[in-house]
C-alpha cells in the first residue's frame, strides 16, 4: 500500500466520484479505476457502494480506510518537508566577528538563525574592526560586525546598535560637585552635563586610529571645544582609572555594571552613539539573506 494510492481514495472521496478526482489527480478515470481495484485486491474487500449515476460511498471498510489514511498522510507529508528542510543547501555565510565582543554576537546570530527564510550557516572570523572591513571589501568575508565610522565608502551598513556616550568628569571637578547637587533623574540613571564642561579639561583619550576616537573628535570639533591638552592611551581601563583619581576627563560609553557610575553623565542637548553596525559588500550577490539577517540581529540588540 503506497502513500499515492491513499490520496486517491481520499480524492475520490473528497470529490465525490471516479471522473472528478481523476482530473484533479490528473490521470485518466480508466488508470484510475485501476488504481482502485488494485487496492482492494489487495485488502480482499470493496471499498465503495457502486451505483450507476450516483455519488459514490464508502463502504464500512472503505470508511475505516479512509480514516487510516487521514491520519496517515499528513504525517507523511510533514516527514518529507522536514527531510526537504534538513537536505536544502545552505549559504555558508563569513562573518568578521570584532576582538573582545565577539561571543554576544555569536550567540545574537545563532539564536536568530532558526529564523531566517533561507537556510545559513556560519564561519567565524575575530580581528580588529580596520582588517574585518578590509576583508569584507576585499570579498573575503560575507559580512562583518563592528563599531562606525567605515573607512571606505564601498561598504552597505546597517547599524544595529546605538550605544550612547556621555562624560566621564574626573573626580574633584566642580562640575561634578554641581550636577550632583542637582534633583536625581527620573527616567535616566545618571545626570546630565553640558559639553562646556570639558572647556579647559585635560581629556584622557584613545590614541587616533581608534574608531571611538574618530567619534569622540568629531563631538569636540562639532562644539567648538578647546582642552587643556589631550593625553592618549590605549586601554579605556587605565583612561578610567585616570578619571577616578582626578587627572584628567574624557568621552565615552555608559559605565558597565562592576565600573562606579558616580563620575559618568550624559550630554545635555546632544546625541552621539559609538553605533554598532552590519557590514557588507554593496555588490553582495545574496544581499536580501543579509539585509534580513541586519534586521534579525537589530531586533535581537534591541529587545536586551
């Protein structure tokens, strides 16, 4: 007994005769007349009453049949999608993941992946963001994750996080000591200062090849500031520590949840992000799987 002779009877009975279910199974009514009789043949029994003109009925067996085959062939048919599913090719999709951030994004992607319309698989690829966007330029990478801004104007991007900056003041400014005096926040967790109050400030900063440091002077250069003067250093860790012990100030991301927020405010009347974005080739040739999975990965940010 085969799963195609069960859909014919369950088209004859859906149709209510020989003639019409052999058109809409395509076959001819003699072929599929054949059809039937082999199968009871083979159950030594009929499966219709047969009258001349008349719709055909099942016989009591021929009801027993077709409830077997109701729930027969949809389990069945769920088999082959899911075996189609699991056999359909996959893009094998590159990713440039950027040092130190790489595991979160990890998991964003392979958690979204179960949702993507066509089926992805990855290879990961970890380094700096300046030779992830090269590699992705150069074709050796599908796609990258990294921080804004590009240094080459060929790339498509989609940011996918805005991670606001704000002040860091150092410890014993009268800034400090004035914003402090001010009612809490309601809504925000920390207070807000004007940019003025770097004007004269010594600013700890990382060095200029850094992408943070393209975003943080472009902040100083659109207000006009004037420091003190600008020291630089390569690890945020020792720029805060800095902070802390009142040598100097600087711009940069929200405290994390081990770091004292005491020092840290937002910038009054003004917005600047050290943005997160999807990175790709504008001549990608499956740019639509990617654009979707940008927007998986936006959704995934913004909902944690």
């Amino acid at each position: 007994m085969k799963i195609q002779e069960m859909n014919v009877i369950l088209e004859i009975i859906r149709t209510g005769s020989m003639s019409a279910a052999a058109k809409k199974l395509y076959i001819s009514q003699p072929a599929l007349s054949q059809t039937v009789k082999k199968i009871e043949d083979e159950l030594e029994t009929p499966l219709f009453i047969r009258r001349s003109g008349k719709v055909l009925e099942p016989t009591k067996a021929g009801k027993s049949y077709v409830e077997m085959a109701e729930k027969v062939v949809p389990v069945y048919e769920d088999f082959l999608k899911q075996l189609k599913t699991s056999a359909a090719p996959k893009h094998i999709l590159r990713a440039g993941l950027p040092q130190g951030q790489g595991h979160f994004i990890i998991n964003a992607l392979l958690e979204n992946q179960a949702q993507m319309r066509q089926t992805v698989s990855f290879e990961f690829v970890e380094g700096v963001s300046d030779r992830l966007e090269n590699l992705v330029l150069k074709g050796e990478l599908d796609f990258a994750v990294l921080r804004l801004p590009l240094k080459f104007r060929d790339l498509q991007y989609k940011v996918i996080l805005h991670e606001p900056l704000g002040i860091w003041l150092r410890r014993g400014s009268n800034w400090a000591a004035k914003a402090r005096a001010l009612p809490p926040p309601v809504e925000n967790l920390y207070s807000s200062l004007p940019l003025e109050c770097l004007r004269g400030e010594i600013l700890l900063l990382p060095p200029p090849g850094k992408r943070i440091r393209a975003t943080i002077d472009s902040i100083i250069q659109e207000n006009g500031l004037v420091p003190a003067s600008v020291k630089t250093y390569d690890s945020m860790k020792t720029i805060r520590l800095m902070v802390n012990n009142g040598l100097g100030s600087t711009i940069g991301k929200s405290p994390s949840p081990d770091e004292a927020a005491d020092l840290f405010f937002w910038i009054e009347d003004y917005q600047s992000s050290y943005d997160l974005a999807f990175i790709w080739r504008r001549d990608y040739a499956f740019s639509s799987v990617l654009t979707e999975l940008a927007e998986l990965l936006k959704a995934y940010f913004s909902n944690n």
